[in-house]
C-alpha cells in the first residue's frame, strides 16, 4: 500500500522581492491534489493569519508535505523552485 505524500498549503511574510520569506505560523491544511491545494490559496490570504502579517508581501504556496516538515522555521527565497 503506498502512502499518499500530499501538499500542504503554506503562508510565508516575504520581502517585496520575495527573496526572504519566513512561514507564518498558521494551521496546516493538507491537501491530496495540487488543484484543491491552489483552489484554497486565495481564500487563505483573507485569513486572519495573512491579513494581520507584518510584512511587506504576503504569499501562499502549496508544497509538499516532506518540504514542509523539513522546512522548520528558517527562511527561504520563493524566487527559487520549491521542491
């Protein structure tokens, strides 16, 4: 039986150049497709979480469920492929 990996959707507070983001801390939503996952990031940008963000740019990315856990809280530059 093989285990369905999955996609969490994430916000990040970034720079406007989206070079430096950090992981706003939200409650994680785990997603089995990548259309339901991108179908939510609008409406999780209206969040409490996104809207009350002191930052310059706020983004929401659909990841994987292994980047997530292995993200921890360090920054990461979205200019780059997420993988």
């Amino acid at each position: 039986m093989s285990a369905v990996a999955g996609l969490v959707l994430v916000l990040f507070g970034c720079s406007d150049d989206l070079a430096v983001c950090e992981r706003i801390q939200a409650e994680p939503v785990t997603y089995v497709s990548a259309s339901d996952c991108e179908a939510q990031q609008a409406s999780i940008l209206q969040s409490r979480a996104a809207m009350s963000a002191d930052y310059p740019t706020v983004v929401a990315n659909c990841v994987s469920a292994k980047y997530y856990a292995a993200m921890g809280s360090e920054a990461v530059n979205l200019n780059k492929p997420i993988t």
